[in-house]
C-alpha cells in the first residue's frame, strides 16, 4: 500500500491510505492473475465437457419421450409441471399398472403412509414409514412438486395447508398423495388430466 502511495506522490498525487487500498483492491479484482491462462484453458475444457453433456441429456429426453408416448403411462403428459423425466421415473418405479389394485396400494409401496403406533388401545400415526420402494417415492414427491408448481388447483391446496401451519415435508407428502391419485386414475382410465375433476 505505501509503495502505490509513493508511486503516485512521485506522479504529484496525494492518495490517502483507504482510497489507496479501494484502488489496489479493484485492481486486484480486474487485472488477470498469473495462472490466467490456466483457468481459461480449464474453462474452455470444462463448456466444451458441458455442451457435450447437454447434448446427451436431449438425446436422452427424446428417447425417453418416444418410450413414454407408446406406455400406458402417456396420458400422464397432459398434466401441468409433469414432463418427460417426471412421467418417464414414475413409470419406471410403478412398472406394470395392472399389477396396483388401487392407488392406496401404490401410495402404501412408496413408503410416505405414516407409520402406525398402538399401545392400551390407543393409535397414533408417526413420521412417513419409508417402508417399501425408495425410487417410487421419489417419483411420487416429484410428481408432487410438478403439481404444486404448475397446478392452480394443486397450488391453492399447498397455501391452504402452508396457512394451516404445515411444514414443507407434510406438504410435499399432501401433494405427493394427490398426485399418485390423479396418476393412478389417469393410468387406469387412460384419459388425458380434466382440472375439474381435481380441483
């Protein structure tokens, strides 16, 4: 700091220390570090790995989207917030829908029933159980999501519970329980999603 002041009294500039050190500061902000070349040569590496990657990631959506257009689980892409990926995981964890029941059976699989604790006649539900498959629950919460975030019915729900003090897991499970139950009817029915009927 004292040689940038004495660099500029010697030019007939008087610079105090704190502007002195707001100016050296910047500099040290804009001016190109000694290992510059470096890191714009692992930038480069690292946009060229991700142009790559995103390439990979369509061609991945397409096929999935051919795959899911064909599946029972086609009707599902009607929904609002509910793609390719969202649809394509979903059938992915419920595999052959003949084989649920009932939508109960399938939110039951997924491990987000509450588990049940009895004692002295008495019944009380706890935390979610995680019993059962862990990839059909997360398709489950993310079909939730994809709800919550794009369905004005779904969306009016969410702030009724948020209003009623629940906190965010309670919800996401609210949610998720909604739309295992429009999935599962809509799979079943093979009919393209009616905001009326879920509203």
């Amino acid at each position: 700091m004292s040689r940038f002041i004495r660099f500029a009294a010697a030019r007939g500039l008087q610079v105090r220390r704190p502007v002195a050190e707001r100016l050296v500061a910047a500099a040290r902000d804009v001016l190109p570090p000694a290992d510059a070349a470096v890191a714009r040569q692992v930038l480069a590496a690292d946009l060229t790995l991700l142009a790559d990657l995103d390439t990979q990631i369509q061609a991945a959506e397409t096929r999935m989207a051919e795959l899911v257009s064909t599946s029972p689980f086609a009707p599902l892409l009607s929904v609002p917030g509910w793609g390719v990926v969202r649809v394509g995981n979903y059938g992915a964890a419920v595999g052959d829908p003949a084989r649920w029941p009932g939508h109960r059976q399938l939110y039951r699989a997924s491990g987000l029933s509450p588990a049940q604790y009895e004692s002295a006649g008495r019944r009380r539900d706890g935390a979610i159980s995680r019993e059962g498959s862990v990839q059909l629950r997360r398709a489950l919460i993310d079909l939730g999501i994809g709800l919550w975030l794009q369905d004005p019915a779904a969306k009016r729900y969410g702030q009724t519970l948020r209003a009623r003090g629940k906190k965010g897991g309670i919800i996401a499970c609210a949610m998720a329980h909604r739309a295992n139950k429009i999935a599962y009817a809509m799979v079943r029915d093979q009919t393209s999603y009616q905001p009326e009927r879920w509203a």
